[in-house]
C-alpha cells in the first residue's frame, strides 16, 4: 500500500507499506458540506436563542471581535468575507486570542485576515497574556482568577469567531476557549491548565471534565456583558460543513454535535503501530504538535509505536514542557517531578510521559535529532524511515495511519 503523507504546508511524503500489516487510514469522516460560504450565511440568518448579528451590533460605540490566531484551523478570512456583506468591519476592533502563544507572524496575520488586513491592520491587537492590562472579574470554583485582557472587558459588545473541534485536554475548542485561555492573563491560564493534569481532562468529555468547567466557571464572571458567537465546524477538506451562530453556550453545544459527526472516527481495532499527522497549520511547533500524540493513543495497543509526523515550524514552542521531559529517561520519574510544581505546559509533559510508560514514541520533524532524544523520542528523517524500522522490530505488526491527527479521535466500536 502507498500512501502520500502530508508534511507541512504543501509538502508529503511517500510511505509504503506491505499489505499485510497495513490496517488502514482513518481521516475526518466524509461529510456534505455544500458551499461553505453558504454555510456561514446559513448560520448568520439562523442564530440560537439570539437576534442576528446586524441587529446585535445596532448602537454599539466599542464593538470588539475575538478571532483565533494562526494555530487554529479557524477559517476565520472566509468568515469576515461574508461578514463584510452586512457589516462594516472597519468600524470594529479585533482582538486576536493568542492566549499564552506569540503574536502572530505576518504571513499569519495574511491566514488569518486574509485580503482585507490592510483595510483591518490599525483595528487589531493580539493578546498578550503577560503584558497587557487585565482586569480580575472574579473566581470558579477551583479559585483560579479570571483576570482577563481589558479590552474585552471595557468593549460594549463582544462578537467571537472559533471553530469547533475536539480537544485533548479541554474536550472541544470553540466557545469558552475564545476568552480562557483566548484573552486571559498568563497566571489566569497557567491556573485552568493545571487541571489538564487530572484524567478526566481528555478529547470529547465535557461532563465531569474539571479544564472545561472551569473555563465554564470562568466566562460567567462576564456576566450580562453581550456576546455573539460565531462558530464554524469544517470538513476533512478544510471547507466550512455547518456554522452554529447567537447564543455563546447554545451554539456552542450546536456545534459540538456537528464536529462529532466530522472528527469522532469509529475504529474495530488498535494498531500495534500509529502514524498520527499533525497537518498544517496545527504543525507550527511541538508544543502544539503533541495533540496528534495525544489523540493517536486511541487507536494504539499497549505496548505499541506511535510515530508523529509534523513539520514543527517554528521549534518546540512553549519550552516548560520540554525542560520536565529532559530531565529524566524514566517516565515515572518525570510524573514524581511534577508533582511538585506546575507550570504551563506542563501538563503536556505529564501526558507525554504517561504514554511514554506504555508505549515508544518516534517523530519525523524538522527538529534537530538531539532536541527529540533528550526527550525520549527517537528521531527518523522520513516516515518510511520510522515506519521500516518499526516493522523490523515487529514483523508481523498492523499498522494505522492517522490524518489530521491533531482533531481526529478514534473510537473503538
């Protein structure tokens, strides 16, 4: 079996694989999306348990538009295209949720805004979580402090553009996220991050899932602050497939539903070996990256290889994670030293070594070998390369390739 791997932005890699250890591919599931900007113009005439965007926008002096950075799949340019029919953007300011991230590169801030970023350029700020001015709106339950980007706070009304896809820690992106960890103060994220650490906080769980209700917790200290929600599900083609509109919460669930339909794949079996893609743009660096791991592990057998395939960008990103990792070989050992201290990112290192003790992790980068090795996973520079080594070590070994591993969570059925 050939299979043409995808490896940053236009770039693939060939993979062969004899047929009889080849399980198969799983990808989003194939789904009718029709014409995608019809889909936002759909979702825009048909809010939930909220008046349309025109009427919501009527009277307001300091309108602010929440958008995603250039590390989600957010189509947020064709969303603004169609916008623009109704709405004079220009007369809004746009707030980018980088959350902890950098600010934007400018070919990203071209992703994201696309040809009206000229018109849109002295309208837009991104996020800094350490830097810029937040204002403490109260405490959840688990007494994490909602300090949040003053912007959002002072803005009259707040109209937010996500996309809806599962999450590995957080369940699903989309809705609550746009503001936490979207325009939190750092100390803010580092505190709902921690919580990634329990075992309830996995891909598709919301219900008992202490990330999503706190960040649930969170947005309810905005209390009667005016909020539209735009948010937009794709395809496996990248195409817009259903946009739920109005109501934060309502349209949230809404597109919950939807994005189960595209990226929650059934499986009959675990492989002994996983190929898990993390496809551009979720491919910018290895701390992002790891959510291909992550979701990989569903469909490996205990004791398995999963190899990542991801064109790591720009670098490892985030570094706390890393520095945890490096520290020991012994995947226990680095669980012990993190019991002592958090800080963000280092849940990615507890659920990197919690796989690491059951399974061996291998990646296809742009890294340099040393930097994976001094974290336990051993380097290829292709993926037929992982994939030749892995079968000489397991002859009769079945092997699954994953696509989009980064949204796509197998179920076994």
């Amino acid at each position: 079996m050939r299979i043409e791997v995808p490896y940053g932005k236009e770039g693939k890699q060939s993979l062969d694989v004899p047929d009889d250890n080849f399980l198969g591919t799983i990808r989003p599931n194939e789904v009718d999306s029709g014409f995608d900007l019809d889909a936002v113009r759909k979702g825009l005439d048909h809010p939930y348990g909220a008046q349309k965007l025109e009427e919501f926008l009527e009277g307001a002096k300091d309108a602010v538009f929440i958008v995603n950075d250039g590390t989600r799949p957010t189509p947020t340019a064709r969303v603004l295209h169609v916008l623009e029919e109704s709405v004079k953007l220009q007369n809004h300011r746009f707030l980018i949720a980088t959350g902890a991230h950098r600010a934007p590169t400018d070919e990203e801030y071209e992703q994201i805004f696309g040809e009206r970023l000229h018109h849109l350029r002295d309208r837009l700020h991104a996020h800094d979580a350490r830097k810029d001015h937040m204002v403490l709106l109260g405490e959840t339950r688990n007494g994490t402090a909602m300090w949040m980007n003053e912007l959002a706070v002072k803005a009259d009304r707040l109209v937010i553009i996500t996309s809806v896809e599962p999450h590995y820690f957080a369940g699903y992106t989309g809705g609550r996220k746009s503001f936490l960890p979207g325009v939190a103060a750092y100390k803010t994220i580092e505190q709902n991050h921690r919580l990634a650490m329990s075992k309830d906080a996995q891909a598709l769980k919301l219900d008992g899932n202490p990330v999503h209700e706190d960040m649930m917790d969170a947005i309810k200290e905005l209390r009667d602050k005016p909020i539209f929600a735009i948010q937009v599900v794709l395809d496996r083609h990248q195409q817009i497939y259903r946009v739920a509109t109005g109501d934060l919460n309502k349209s949230f669930h809404q597109a919950v539903r939807w994005a189960n339909q595209v990226f929650c794949v059934d499986i009959h079996q675990k492989a002994d070996i996983v190929v898990s893609v993390a496809s551009y743009p979720m491919d910018i660096d290895l701390y992002q990256s790891q959510k291909a791991i992550e979701n990989g592990r569903w469909a490996l057998k205990p004791g398995g290889s999963i190899i990542l395939v991801s064109k790591c960008r720009s670098g490892i990103g985030d570094e706390a994670f890393y520095d945890q990792l490096s520290r020991s070989k012994d995947p226990d050992q680095v669980l012990r030293n993190l019991d002592l201290e958090y800080k963000l990112g280092h849940h990615k290192a507890a659920k990197m070594a919690e796989l690491a003790k059951c399974a061996e992790i291998h990646a296809v980068t742009s890294l340099q070998d040393k930097t994976l090795q001094d974290i336990n996973i051993t380097p290829f520079a292709s993926v037929q390369e992982a994939v030749d080594a892995a079968l000489r070590r397991r002859p009769n070994a079945k092997l699954m390739v994953i696509f989009e591993g980064s949204v796509v969570v197998p179920r076994l059925v």
